[in-house]
C-alpha cells in the first residue's frame, strides 16, 4: 500500500477489526476498548468503507466474518504485532501494567500443569496480563499459527524446528502408569508381560494408533487392551478413580494429577526413551521485550517440578 493510501487510515481501525474477529461481538469490543458500540460501529463502517466488504454479516446476534475478513486477518495481526514489536524495542515492557494476552498451543496434559501457576504467578507480578490457551492435536509444530501469530508460542515435542523459529529446552520425562490406589495390579511389578494384562484408558483421538509405548511392545511381541476411548485426558482421573483401568502418561503429569486425587504412581518396571519437551516461537519475536518476559516466565514455571 502506498503511502497517500496509507494517510487515509486510522490505525486504530487494525485493532477494533482484531478484536472484533476475537470476539464476533460489538459490545464486548467497545468494552475492552473503554469505548461505547456506536463507538465500534461507526469504525466498522468505516473499515467497510476502506475494504469494500461488509467484513462481517450479524448471524444469531454474533458477528460472522466474511471471507474476506478471514483472508485479511493473518495480514492484520503481522501488522499489529510488528507495531508492537517497534513499539517495545525501547524496552518500555512493563508487565504490571500491561493488559495484553498471550496465546499459548499446548496438549491438554501440559494446559493442566501450566495454567494453574501462571495465573498464581500474574496474579503477584502481572495482574491485568492474560494467557489463552490452544489446544493442540497431534505433536506436530502447529507453523502457520506461529507463523501468523495466531499463537505465540508453542509447547510441546518437537523434534523438527525450521530455521525461522527459535526453540528453548523445557525438560525431558519418561512414562509411568497411573491407577487407583488399592487396583489389583497397584503392588505388582510391571513387566512387559503383566502390563499388558491391565486394561488401559485412551483418548478417541488415539484409536488404532501406537504411541511409543506400543511400538516397543509390538517389538517384544506384545499387545495391551484398550477397553475405553474418551474425548479428553480431563475426564480420566475420575475414570480411573471409578473403575480397574489403567492410563500411561509422562512422569510429571502423573505424578501432579496424584497430588490432587487418591491414585497411584506405578514405575513401568522396564525402560523406554525419555521424551523431549521443549518452547519453540517465530525468530521475529526473540527481542521484543513482551514476549522475552512471557518466555521466562513459561519456562521458569515448566522446568521447576511440581
């Protein structure tokens, strides 16, 4: 875009459109903004006007984006994140009065160790700052949301990272098996053998997949049963609690849910490869004083046992 084009647009504008595109709601626009709806609707007009798209069509009181609002909305989102890169090259971060939110994909499992402590910690150190959490399927580095900002960080296994990202080193954790206390099996040493008798939980997303637990049983000539899918790994401690199945999960994990419910902690009784966990954002974020202290504190709060 030119300039003489660019003259004629208010910046503001770039942020009521993300925002609105976030909320799908003029009110809750105008509110975060401290500004009124006639507010927000005349600068709708007024981006209508400059993009020559209605941008979003009222569907069942919540604002649909076009399709055109979709295709702009990773443009706008570099764009407003490179201002505020610029912005903070001074260093002027200062998280006890910022209000900004970041955005976080992570596997459920690691949502549940995480979110807890970043609250406690915001709530001393940055009490307007806000984390939304994306869940992430599969173990694949989800690069068009870093790409497109859609995230801002990524937590997770990643074995592979482009050279457009940058990636920081959280921990490294085995399996474990976690059980009711008093199950059937709860004393027992878990041979290949006599844990593959147990009868295991999974998610639905799992089904008729290996992870590398059943790789390397398949090796020994093994096999274990999976009698329940379910569609979270949030619902399993109560199941567990309820009945004589079993769930295999990273040490860490286990060992905080037992913390918080009446299960036990079985060592598998032989020995598998550790897993690698590690924080991986785009190399465009890597100086910007913003996401320099939200990456500290992530990983402070990832490497210290729970």
């Amino acid at each position: 875009m030119e300039l003489d084009t660019l003259r004629k647009v208010n910046l503001n504008l770039l942020t009521v459109f993300e925002l609105l595109m976030e909320t799908r709601s003029a009110t809750e626009t105008a509110a975060r903004l401290h500004t009124t709806q006639p507010g927000i609707s005349r600068k709708l007009a007024e981006l209508r006007r400059l993009l020559a798209d209605p941008l979003f069509v009222l569907i069942k009181r919540q604002l649909v984006p076009t399709p055109r609002a979709l295709e702009i909305r990773p443009v706008v989102r570099e764009a407003l994140a490179a201002i505020g890169g610029i912005m903070e090259d001074g260093g002027a971060f200062d998280p006890l009065k910022s209000s900004r939110t970041f955005r976080i994909a992570a596997r459920h499992t690691i949502e549940w160790m995480l979110a807890p402590g970043l609250r406690s910690y915001c709530d001393s150190h940055a009490p307007q700052v806000r984390f939304s959490f994306v869940n992430m399927q599969g173990v694949a580095l989800p690069e068009k949301q870093l790409e497109d900002h859609s995230i801002d960080i990524a937590l997770g296994r990643f074995e592979e990272v482009g050279g457009r990202f940058r990636t920081h080193a959280l921990y490294d954790d085995d399996r474990v098996c976690l059980l009711r206390r008093g199950h059937p099996f709860a004393g027992k040493k878990l041979t290949p053998g006599t844990f593959c008798k147990l009868r295991f939980v999974t998610t639905t997303d799992m089904f008729g997949k290996d992870n590398e637990v059943d790789a390397w049983l398949r090796k020994l000539g093994h096999q274990r049963r999976f009698d329940l899918y379910v569609s979270s790994m949030s619902h399993v401690p109560l199941i567990l609690l309820q009945t004589d199945l079993a769930v295999t999960m990273p040490r860490r994990l286990a060992t905080y849910v037992a913390q918080f419910h009446p299960l036990h902690v079985l060592e598998l009784g032989f020995q598998l490869p550790k897993s690698h966990y590690n924080m991986v954002w785009h190399a465009r974020w890597n100086d910007v004083p913003s996401h320099e202290w939200m990456r500290q504190v992530v990983a402070g709060l990832m490497t210290t046992p729970r």
